[in-house]
C-alpha cells in the first residue's frame, strides 16, 4: 500500500550529485518502496538534469538558501563552510510528510526498507569512524519548521564540529548514543563501502544482509570509469580498495547503465517528436553546449558541435543561460547513435513565476509525465558555501561501448555571462562578488 504522507528524500546541489541521487531513486523504485520519492535540488542544477530527476523521483523541489529566515542567512554568509549543511537542513521544510528518510546522494539501496518508517526522528546509524556519533547519510526524521529554526539557530550559535551537518546534527541529537537503542539503526542501513572492515568475520556474517550501501568520502561510483561489457569498474585512476567496494561499484554502474542512460535517450526521442524544428527548444534555453569530448577511448565516429550561438534571445525569467549541460554524441553499447541532447524547459516558456515543487504524480503508476519546476520568483542567491563556480559545474558524459565515464567540467563564465548573472541577482557573495574581493579590485582601481 502506497503511503502518500511519507517520503524518501535526498538532496542534489549540482548536476554531478544529481547523477547519485538518480541511481538513489531507481534502486528504491526497483526495490518496490512504496513511499514517495522526494529529491532538493538548487538552483545551480540545470533544466535537463531537472526533468530527468523528474522520471525518477515524485517530487523535485528546489530549495533556496534566501528563504530561511533572514537573521540566520546573514549569518551563514559568515559562515560559508556551512553551506551544503544548510541545504541538508532544509529536508526538515517538507512538513506534508510526516515522516521522511534522508538518503545521501551516494547511498545505493539494495533490498526494501520501508520499515524504516517504523522509526521515529532521530534515528540513523554508527558512523564507521567514530561510532558514538552517528553517520548523517541515511537518517529518519519528522519534519518540522520549529526544529530547522531550531537546528538552523544551534548552527548559527555553536556552528558545527566537523564543518558540515554531520557535526551539527550529532551535536543537536546529542543524546543519539545513550538514550534509545531504537534509534540505533543497524549498520547494515548504511554500510560503508570504503572502509577496510577490521572486523572481517562480521562482515562474512552479515555482509550479505545489507540494505543500504553508502560510497562515503572522496572518490564516489562516478568518478570511476565504467566497462559495459565487462559490467565492472575500470581499476585506473583511483585505484580500488577492496573486493566489497567494486561489487557495489558494479553495482552502482549497472543501474546507471540500464535505468538512467535510457532516460536520457528516451528524453531526446520525446523532444525530437515534440519540436521537430529542434531549434525552438534550443533558443528557448537561451544557449546550448555540446562537448566535443576528448574522447580517450577510440572514436566512434565523427563529432560534431552544436555552436553556441551568441545572439540567442535572453532567456526568460528564472531559465539561465548557464543552465546547459554538455553532451557529446552518445554511442551506447547497443549500437544507437544519439545527437547532442537539447534539453526542453517548458515551464520556462510560461513561467508564471510561482513557487518551486511540482506537483506530486504517483510515478510507479502510468507514465512518467515531464514535470519539473517552476523557476522561483526570488533571484536566488548562491550561498553553498563553495566559493569555486560550483553553479557552472557541467556534466560530461561520454559512452562508447568499451567505456562509460561522467566528467565533471568546471565550465570558465565569460565577463558577459558574469554580467548577466549579477543582473539576475544570482550573486556569488562568497565567492568573487564576497565584499573582500570587491574591495581588492576598488583598491587596485585606485591605485
Ligand atoms: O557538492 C555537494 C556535496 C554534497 N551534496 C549532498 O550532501 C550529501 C553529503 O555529502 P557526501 O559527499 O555524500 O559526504 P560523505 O562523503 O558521505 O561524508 C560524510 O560527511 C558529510 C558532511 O558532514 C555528511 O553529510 C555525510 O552524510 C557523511 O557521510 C551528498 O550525498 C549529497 O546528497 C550535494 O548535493 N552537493
Ligand atoms: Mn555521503
């Protein structure tokens, strides 16, 4: 039986993430979860990423960092370490659901675990590290306005231990260790995939148990390259840790390869049959990249580049310009050859400038229908917390048929597009455009 006021939620700030929290999504709809499927996103996520996290998940709703409260914005500008942390808080503004299981973005879900929803809030397992802290990758709570301003204020008067919301939440549930053991979630919840496990023996007991595998730390699944042939993870590069590690790796793979490509070709099918004119869409975008990758595996064929056109109409309100994700032609294992993807934005073509979620579908049911955000009305204001132009952060994905990788680019703004962005209101504050830097400039101006 669906529960309709209970969610899985996770969070994606970027289109690299977002890439995890599509994997998340499937491996909870293959595993039959019969709670909704609920992903934050922020505004730096581009259109095309919105409206394929839009087949996955129920609801994709964009979170800003402008509408907390704005004494506690004005301190987390101070505080841009925070930034991420924040946004994870937000899971605690979806009170039409009264209870919710967060998820990572690097979480991969093998079996059900709907009787999570058994818990209450706070309930979430050992961190591998440290066990009398809790690891805040998989956690069950309630959501509720008081507690975020709660938590937010705990955050702004004693900031976090570890610099991230690992540390603030053990610090605000910081009876977790000793007051119920019911909310000790088993580590077979949220498995670290990297730790080489001391207690090994534990691991042949109860290894073949686990629900839910988390890839914690630097290197996550997409930062490998993948084989699709061999169905494994390619060793160069970072090197694999353990036996464990690149089961779940392939794992992790599979479902991208099987469930997440397809959507991407599927979404080109469907745009090519809405707008045969094809460059509608384009222009509505404002610009569109396509990445003539640089192709390290053997070329499968000539590549071609969708020019980025430097007089297309300024795009509408809330749609921006560096909202494109860059793709090279695609040419999957099965031998289908696909152009650059053009991503559509309907809901820029009549952005009635309401506010962010989508409506709830029952995606399990009938067709997944194509629906994504309103752009909110606000000009929202990047305070992640990383002062790198994180929001420019490009995706890269080549397939061939030996080799499937997914590149992060950190796509360079030209002065125009920087210009552009000011003017929207999207204003780096704790980046380039932060006080400091604009000083320094003045400074250097007036020498
Ligand atoms: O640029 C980012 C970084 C993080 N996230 C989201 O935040 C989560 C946490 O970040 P992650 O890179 O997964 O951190 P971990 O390697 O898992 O490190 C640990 O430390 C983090 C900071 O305290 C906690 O959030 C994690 O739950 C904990 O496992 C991700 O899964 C995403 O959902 C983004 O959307 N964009
Ligand atoms: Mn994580």
């Amino acid at each position: 039986m669906p529960v309709s006021d209970q969610a899985f939620v996770t969070l994606a700030t970027n289109d690299i993430y977002c890439q995890g929290a599509l994997v998340l999504g499937q491996s909870l709809r293959n595993q039959r979860a019969t709670r909704r499927l609920v992903v934050l996103i922020t505004p730096q996520v581009s259109n095309l990423l919105r409206v394929i996290l839009s087949k996955v998940f129920d609801e994709v709703i964009e979170v800003n960092l402008i509408d907390s409260a704005d004494y506690i914005h004005l301190a987390f500008l101070k505080r841009p370490e925070l930034g991420v942390t924040l946004t994870k808080l937000h899971c605690w503004t979806l009170t039409h659901y009264s209870k919710c299981v967060f998820l990572d973005a690097d979480t991969l879900v093998l079996s059900n675990i709907d009787e999570l929803f058994d818990r209450t809030e706070f309930s979430a397992a050992p961190d591998p590290g440290w066990p009398d802290c809790f690891n805040s990758g998989v956690f069950v709570f309630q959501p509720s306005l008081e507690t975020h301003g709660l938590l937010l204020q705990h955050a702004t008067d004693h900031g976090s231990f570890d610099g991230a919301d690992q540390g603030l939440l053990n610090s605000f549930f910081s009876s977790w260790s000793t007051a119920d053991i019911h909310k000790h979630l088993p580590f077979i919840y949220n498995l670290s995939s990297n730790t080489a496990y001391t207690y090994s023996p534990a691991f042949k007991r109860f290894g073949s148990s686990v629900k839910v595998v988390h890839f914690l730390g630097p290197t996550k699944p997409w930062n490998y390259k993948y084989n699709p042939q061999t169905g494994s993870v390619l060793e160069e590069g970072s090197g694999l840790a353990n036996q464990h590690q690149t089961s779940f790796l392939n794992l992790w793979w599979k479902i991208y390869q099987h469930s997440i490509l397809p959507l991407y070709e599927s979404f080109r099918d469907e745009e090519d049959h809405a707008s045969p004119g094809h460059t509608a869409a384009v222009e509505e975008l404002g610009a569109i990249s396509a990445v003539g990758s640089s192709q390290p595996w053997p070329a499968q064929g000539p590549v071609e580049q969708t020019v980025v056109s430097d007089d297309t109409p300024p795009s509408p309100k809330g749609c921006h310009a560096e909202d494109t994700i860059g793709w090279p032609e695609l040419e999957t294992s099965a031998g289908v050859r696909c152009d650059p993807l053009s991503p559509p934005s309907p809901q820029c073509a009549d952005s009635s400038g309401t506010q962010s979620t989508s409506q709830p579908t029952d995606k399990a049911e009938g067709d997944p229908s194509l629906e994504i955000l309103e752009p909110s009305q606000e000009p929202p204001v990047d305070v992640t917390g990383d002062p790198s132009p994180q929001d420019a952060l490009e995706v890269d994905l080549a397939v061939s048929v030996f080799e499937i990788s997914i590149e992060e680019k950190v796509k360079e703004l030209s002065p125009e597009e920087e210009r552009r962005k000011w003017e929207e209101g999207r204003i780096d504050y704790m980046g380039k455009d932060a006080f400091a830097r604009i000083q320094e400039k003045l400074d250097r101006f007036l020498q």
